[in-house]
C-alpha cells in the first residue's frame, strides 16, 4: 500500500507540474493548439515517442511493478507496452482497449472489463475526442486502486504527448523561423546586390558584381555567364555564347526558349541556366552549377531574381554606354566640324584630318587620298607614311577603287586572311585592319580614308560608322573650302584671259616688296587693238586677247604673276629679277606674239624695276616708270621694249 501511495503521489505531483506548465505555456501562446484530423498521418510516430518517454518516467518510478501497460490506436493496433503479459492477457487488453474507445466515443467515460483490467482513453483538450487508449492491467491490487493507477498514469501520458506534440509544434515553429530569417537574410542580400548592381554604370563592373553576388549567395556553386554579345572582360567565367548544338547545349537551349533550363549529371551535379534578360532583349544566359544535395529549390526564386535584376542592370549599363559613346562622337565631331571650318585650305584640311583620324580611333595607319578628275587617279594627300606620300592611283585600284566604284565605306577583319584586293597601304605597313570611307561630294567621290591597324580584328563596327559620319563632315569642310578658292579665283581673275585682276596683281607687289630684295614689271599693250575690233569684230578682239594673255602665261616662270591690267594692257610682275632680264622676258613675248596671232598683231612693252637701295619703293612708282616707257615705245613706232628709268 505505501508503495501505491508513493506512486500515485508521484503522479499527481508530476501531473500537477505538467498541468502547470501546460496552462502557463497555453496561456502564453499555444492556448488553443491541438492535433487535428490532418495531423493523423503522423499521429501514431508521435504516440510511439510520446509512450517511450513515458514508459521511462514509469520504469523510474516503479509503476510497471504492479502491473502491466499497453497503448493502442482506436482500432486496437497496439503502439507499445511496458511489463510482460502473456498472449491470452494480451488478447483481452486488446479487446478491452476497443471497447473503451468505442464508448468514450459516445460518454467519454472509462471502461472497466475483466478483473484486473482498466482501459482510458486518452482525449485532445479542444474538443474531448479520443485519440488513443491507455490499458492497465493488474493482478496484484484491487479494482479501485487500479482504476486509480490507470486514470493518473492516462493523465500522465496525456501530459507527455502533448509536451511532445508542443516540442513539435515548436520545433517547426523553430524551423520556420529559421527558413523566415534564411529568406529575410537572402532577401537583404538580393536587396544589396541588386543596390550594388544598379550602382554600376560600366558594363564590366555589373558582371563582375553579379558574379560576386552569386558566389556570396551560393558559396557551394560555380557561376558563368555565357554573353551573346561582343565583350571584352577578363573575367574568365564571361564567356561567349556559342549556338553549337542548340538541342542538347543547357545554355542555347535556355537562351532560345528564355526560360530556365535545369540539367542534372550523373554524378549528382545540378546544373541550371537562366537567360539574363532586360526589357530590350536577351544579353546571355547565367549558369550555375551546384551539387544536388545541398540545392535547395527555395533558393530558386533568389536565382532567377538575381538573374533578372542582373539583365536589367546590364541593360542600363550597356544604354549609359552607348550614350556616353554618342556624346562623345557628338563633341568629337563638333571638335572636328569647328577645327575643320578654321581652314579654308584643302591641304590644310587634309593634314588635319589625318592626324585627327588617327587619335580618334587609335590607329597606326592613316590616308587620305583627293581624286584628281584632270588625270583621273587618286593623289596621297596626307599620310603618316612617309613611302605613300604623293602617290598616285588609278580609280580601278585596291581598296580605293572598291570605295570609289561602290561608293560605299568598307571593312576589313584581318587583310592577311582574306586578300580581295592588292593594297600598297596595307603591303607596306604590314597592317592586317582597315576601315575605308568615300569623302563626298554632291553626290559625288572626291576622295577616300583610309585608316589601319596592324592587330586584327582591331575595328568595330562603332568605328566603322563614326568614320562615315566624320568622312561626311570632312567633305563638308572640303565643299566649303572648294567653293572659298572658286569664289577667290573669280574674284582675283579675270574672267576672259584668265589672267589675274589687277587688284590682285597690286596686292602681290606690295607683299613682295616688303619681303624680296627685288623686283621686275612688265607692261603689254597689243598695239592698234581698237583698229582689230573695228575691222574684225569684238569676238575676233577677245580671241587675239586670249590668244596673247597665253602666250604670256607660256613665257613665264611658275611663280611669276601675269595679270590683266585694264582694256588690251597686260602686266608681269617677275619677282627676284632685274630691268636686263626682265627685258629679254619682254622680247620673247613680243616675238611669239608677232609670229603666232592670227590676224597678225604687235605688242609694245614698258619695263621698269625696284630694289631694297630705291629711296622711294611702292607700287606706283613702279607702275609709273613702266608705264612711261611703254608711253615711249608708242610713241617711237611700237612692236618694240623700252626701259623705264628710276627718277
């Protein structure tokens, strides 16, 4: 009996304290949590658990001692037992325990059966439904007692399971927890790497940080980028996307489908692409690649967010690129439009276009050639050659006459390997790239680019069409200073001989004197020229004009000025040359033109000159002296030379 006591004390104390801890627990926050119909399925494991720690407290304290105990389901399946029972005592466990449960259905009260045998079902706390029996069976106390030891050992039972089911429930509120804060602690890593990636404005430092963020997020991986775009990176994970064998390749199929494509090897590695996409189009895929037992298919979200931020960022990067290299072309070809109209001069021009082409696209070649139509080839103008400096070509030649006969701009990859045409540009240099453009013109090629490199591969496309737009602004610049020089030689010659204006020629005497040691001047007068346009006609006057304004321009040096001084009176300037030279100039004019005009006409010449010893030096005077003398072969017969003399 005192055994008994101690027992049922122990129960009651250890209930009380489980009852205790139960309503303070529930009070806090599991009030009202219970098993319910959906928790079945993993209901008899927790029972079989919940009746080993049970049957651990009862073995300390003896209670197996007197008895002996089984758990079954509500069908009468046996969960587990404690003491030993022979198989006919077992039977009416077993057969009891069905009964208790069939009535505790309907009343919930307690079954007692055969002697010796008490059988509890065990009821949830919500709704007093039970969910298994608890049978106690003994030989050794009366009935009442074991009822006793079979209600507070059911109690105590019921007490472990559901301190066992709130580990459980806690135990997954833990593990929920847990995967709570991994997605908060991924979501503020996403957060960061997509703050960083949108951060970047160059499009190297966006791959390298979302590899970066890759290897951060997914330690155990190994990441590639496959780009379907021409990219330099020295990032070895960056690589081209190759279209080999779309069927079975995980990175073109991915890329054509554009959704992810996940792949798993034999020897347990999983692989997955993803196409990196903006809202333009697909740049390339992201491949990932991670052992398959420490993947996580939660973690698959991050992934194709981190991917899809990536190509947005990218996106951005690439646009800010182009942007920036617009701007740029922009002020270069502003720079280049505003240094280009400064000049008025053709070579000049040229000149400056060729080092200009040179710095902008960091070639080692550059030539610029002038179609010449008098002989019909093109003409080295400017050149950093110095062997192709004034060559000459015909239009039908090497890259030139393909730019010239298609009027298109051209390029060329590697010369060495696909050889259209002979080039002396690119033989001579040892240059393997090349970009050619026409400079035009009304429609029309006046001339070519072309600029080379000795790397292959060396241009892009971006320098094939900036080159086109600088060749437009450069034959701009060459249209301007064509018309400046036609409109200066319309104005500084004279429109029937083709002489120069008077004007001109007074303008040039006094820049030459304040700069030469000497000079000579010759005035022509073609004797009786009214009579010749009285008898012949003005257009037979203007044809001996012509025809004697040629035979001067034959009988001079290149950089003596003949120029057409008023009515039938024409004028030399001979820089550098004295009265006695200057008056064998004369004769031969005077003979040519006697022995070559038809109708035969004469011409009488004044002669004067100047040096740095006249006390007086000026164009007048100059013009003064000669014109007395040609006053004086008048007067003493013409067809004939006089010399002026300084007063």
């Amino acid at each position: 009996m005192a055994d008994l006591y101690n027992y049922r004390q122990a129960l009651d104390e250890a209930a009380f304290a489980a009852h205790l801890v139960e309503e303070d627990t529930r009070t806090i926050w599991f009030e009202h949590e219970d098993i319910q119909a959906a928790d079945e399925p993993y209901l008899l494991p927790l029972l079989g658990e919940t009746f080993t720690s049970w049957r651990k407290d009862t073995d300390e304290q003896g209670m197996s001692a007197n008895g002996f105990f089984v758990l079954t389901d509500l069908t009468g399946n046996v969960i587990g037992s404690a003491g030993t029972l022979g198989m006919d005592r077992l039977s009416e466990a077993l057969a009891i325990a069905k009964r208790a449960a069939s009535v505790a259905t309907k009343t919930a009260g307690t079954t007692e059966d055969e002697q010796g045998m008490v059988a509890v079902p065990i009821l949830t706390r919500s709704d007093r439904r039970p969910f298994c029996v608890l049978v106690y069976v003994t030989e050794h106390i009366a009935s009442q007692q074991a009822d006793t030891v079979a209600q507070l050992s059911a109690m105590h039972f019921r007490t472990c399971f559901y301190r066992r089911f709130e580990q459980l429930f806690i135990k997954d509120l833990l593990l929920y927890q847990k995967r709570t804060d991994k997605e908060a602690s991924r979501r503020d890593a996403l957060f960061l790497a997509a703050k960083r990636l949108y951060d970047q404005f160059d499009v190297s430092s966006v791959l390298s940080e979302m590899l970066s963020s890759l290897e951060q997020l997914y330690p155990e991986s190994v990441a590639q980028l496959y780009l379907s775009q021409d990219h330099v990176n020295g990032d070895p994970r960056v690589k081209p996307l190759v279209f080999k064998n779309a069927a079975h390749d995980l990175v073109a199929k991915s890329f054509l489908e554009g959704k992810l494509v996940t792949e798993l090897d034999r020897d347990g590695t999983k692989r997955l692409a993803v196409p990196m996409t903006g809202k333009q189009s697909a740049y390339g895929v992201l491949c990932l690649t991670v052992n398959a037992t420490r993947w996580d298919d939660a973690d698959l979200p991050a992934f194709l967010l981190l991917a899809d931020t990536a190509g947005s960022a990218f996106e951005n990067a690439k646009l800010y690129e182009q942007s920036n290299l617009l701007i740029n072309e922009l002020r270069l070809i502003n720079e280049l439009t505003k240094r280009l109209n400064q000049s008025l001069k053709l070579k000049e021009i040229f000149k400056f276009a060729s080092s200009e082409l040179l710095n902008v696209f960091k070639a080692d070649y550059c030539c610029v050639l002038q179609l010449n139509k008098e002989k019909n080839q093109f003409v080295v103008t400017a050149s950093n050659i110095p062997v192709m400096a004034n060559e000459h070509f015909s239009p039908e030649y090497g890259f030139c006459g393909i730019v010239y006969r298609t009027k298109e701009p051209l390029i060329i990859s590697d010369y060495w390997h696909t050889r259209v045409v002979s080039s002396k540009l690119m033989d001579n240099t040892g240059a393997r790239s090349l970009i050619a453009t026409p400079i035009m013109v009304d429609s029309e090629v006046v001339g070519v680019i072309m600029v080379a490199h000795k790397s292959a591969n060396y241009f892009s496309y971006d320098n094939y069409k900036l080159l086109q737009v600088m060749s437009t602004h450069i034959g701009l610049a060459i249209t301007n200073a064509s018309l400046h020089a036609e409109v200066r030689r319309m104005v500084i010659t004279d429109n029937l001989t083709g002489l120069h204006a008077r004007h001109y020629l007074n303008e040039q005497i006094q820049s030459r004197q304040r700069k030469d040691p000497l000079g000579a001047l010759i005035l022509v007068d073609i004797d009786h020229f009214k009579q010749i346009n009285d008898t012949y006609g003005h257009q037979v006057g203007d044809q001996i004009l012509v025809h004697v304004s040629n035979i001067i321009r034959n009988s001079i040096r290149q950089g003596d000025i003949a120029a057409r001084w008023g009515g039938e009176e024409l004028a030399v300037y001979l820089p550098g040359i004295r009265s006695d030279q200057a008056y064998r100039i004369a004769e031969r004019i005077r003979t040519h033109v006697e022995a070559e005009t038809q109708p035969v006409v004469t011409v009488s010449c004044g002669v004067s000159e100047w040096t740095f010893e006249n006390e007086k030096i000026s164009v007048e005077s100059l013009f003064y002296r000669a014109d007395m003398a040609l006053y004086e072969a008048k007067n003493n017969g013409r067809n004939r030379i006089y010399i002026g003399q300084a007063n």
